[in-house]
C-alpha cells in the first residue's frame, strides 16, 4: 500500500479554485500511471478527506 501526500494540494485548490485542484490530480495520476505495473490500483478517499478548511 502506498499513501501520497500531494504537498501543497490544499493551497492551489484554495487559491486557484476547485477546477486547479482537480487539474493537480488528474496530473498526479497520469503520472502514477504512467509508473504503476499494470496489476497496481489507484484510489481517491472521499474529498472531504483530501482538503479541510
């Protein structure tokens, strides 16, 4: 298992809108992708969970 952190994911989402944040993931996970075998799988918890005020 493998959890990542994504450093500073809060503030862009905070300072550049939601639409930011979810170009950043959407980059975080081609790039998991793009390294991950092809049995791995990727997951997201909820977004509450993500970014707290």
């Amino acid at each position: 298992m493998l959890i990542l952190d994504v450093d500073g994911f809060c503030h862009v989402n905070r300072a550049h809108g939601q639409d930011a944040g979810n170009a950043v993931l959407r980059e975080v996970a081609e790039v998991l992708r793009e390294t991950m075998r092809g049995t791995d799988v990727t997951g997201r918890p909820g977004a509450g969970a993500i970014c707290r005020p």
